[in-house]
C-alpha cells in the first residue's frame, strides 16, 4: 500500500513512450507506453503486422516480438527492406537463394530486436523468452508484440462465449506482463466479420470479441488502395485512455505504404481535420 508521494518513486520506467516514427500518431495524442497493453486491430492482410514491424524496427529500444502469423524468411526480408530500404522482393529471393551475405551486417546492427516464430505459442513459452532475454541482455524488452493474439495457445475453444472469455483472460495476461516487465505490450488482432476487407474505418466495436476492456490504447487500421504499387494506412485511436480517442473509427492519422521497402511514410503534416475543429 503506497501513498501518492510514494507512487512517485516506485513508478519507475511505467508510462514512459516508446520512442516511434509514427509523428502524425503523435499529433493525435497516441503513444506506446512502457507498462500498458494495446491493441492494433485490422482485417487480414491489410497491414497491421507491417506496423508493429514497423515500431519494432526503427525504434531503437529492445523489443521482443512474438510471431505466430509470419515465419523467419518473412521477417527476415521485411526487416531488411525496412532497414536498408532495398526491394522486398529483391531481397527475400537473395534470402531463399542463400545469397544474403551483403544484407547480414545491416541487420546485425538491430540486435536488440528478438524474435520467436512458434505457430502456437502459450503463456509458458512466451515468459520463458522474455526471461531469457533478461538474462541474455539485463533488462526486460521495452516492446513486446503478439502476432496475433488468437494464436496464442490459451487451451480448447468451444462456442462463441467461451471464445470472448478467452480473449478476456488474455487481454488480462498481457496487461499484466506489461506491469510486471515494465514493456509495452502489442497485440494484434482482427476485426468483426463486417469490417474484414478494411475499406471503411472501424470502430471500437468492430474489435472481434468485443474485448475493449482492458487496452489502454486501441488502434484500427483501414486501407486506401492508390494505385498498383501503393496503398494507404490509415490509423484510428477508437480507444486511448491518455489522450484524444474517437470510438467512430473516422479520425485517423494516414501512413503511405511504400510497396517495395514496406516502409510507413508520413502523408499528414497538420492535424486530421475532424480533430483540429
């Protein structure tokens, strides 16, 4: 039991945001702080595991990503466009014709970024790598990410009750490791059936299983598709408790995906106008 000028000195690293690239997210309030859980929701394949990549790659802390929905040769040349801004294409052929020497320093100068590629992972296996990361380097990540949250091994699924039940007692876990390790925590996760071609904005209550609860923050991603070799992001706060939130979905901050280093580029150099007014 601590009094208010205790919580003071015990709070530690808890609240402080990661430094990240997003700057139109910031405009818009929207930080990772260390010791909270967030959700980033999309439909499949509209771009939110490129956003986590994305603030695990460029930001210079350690971080420690979970990633159930993608295996090593993805990563490895998604992480390698972004860091060298070279051809994806170009690249995961050089990876899978073990050509990949001229890449190898580049990505050595990311060492802090750890990743598990379990298909299925459980909570025990998931502390055991965190723990393992303290030992290896003396500090707990300051960013850990879950792609996706279903994938998680939680036990046996039944009906639709259960299901959401489930996600709630995992929403919990992860809020938890977040205050225990002093990371943020990043879950990924998908939308409601309606909203699963991420053409239109999403709101909070396009979050499959209707777990808002327990985030601190939750961002919806939608998409602009602009042409054959770019499409748009566009990023929601449908819930942030330390900053401006729109449930709606309709104010977001907008990143152009560049289709061949997959790097999210700034589009907004003013504040959304639904939020300036």
């Amino acid at each position: 039991m601590y009094s208010l000028a205790q919580s003071v000195d015990i709070r530690g690293e808890v609240g402080e945001p990661l430094p990240h690239c997003f700057k139109s997210l910031s405009r818009l309030e929207v930080e990772f702080r260390r010791g909270e859980f967030s959700l980033t929701v999309a439909g499949p394949g509209t771009g939110k595991s490129l956003f986590a990549a994305n603030l695990a790659t460029f930001g210079n802390f350690p971080a420690l990503y979970f990633s159930a929905d993608s295996n090593a040769a993805t990563q490895t040349s998604r992480a390698t466009a972004m860091i060298t801004g070279d051809d994806a294409k170009v690249i995961k052929r050089a990876l899978l014709s073990d050509d990949f020497d001229a890449y190898k320093h580049a990505l050595g100068k990311r060492w802090w970024v750890r990743f598990n590629y379990s298909a299925r992972p459980g909570p025990a296996e998931i502390e055991r790598d965190i723990l393992c990361y303290f030992e290896l380097y003396g500090t707990f990540p300051h960013l850990i990410v879950v792609d996706n949250i279903t994938n998680v091994d939680t036990g046996t699924v039944g009906d639709a009750e259960s299901f959401t039940f489930g996600l709630e007692g995992l929403s919990e876990y992860l809020s938890e490791m977040a205050r225990v390790t002093k990371a943020h925590v990043l879950g990924l996760h998908h939308t409601t059936g309606e909203h699963s071609d991420g053409l239109t904005p999403i709101p909070l209550s396009g979050v499959k299983g209707k777990i808002g609860r327990v985030p601190s923050l939750i961002l919806t991603i939608h998409k602009e598709i602009d042409g054959m070799d770019s499409r748009i992001l566009h990023v929601s706060p449908v819930k942030n408790r330390e900053g401006f939130e729109d449930s709606s979905g309709n104010t977001f901050a907008s990143f152009r995906l560049n289709r061949s280093n997959l790097r999210l580029e700034e589009l907004q150099e003013e504040l959304p106008m639904a939020y300036s007014a």
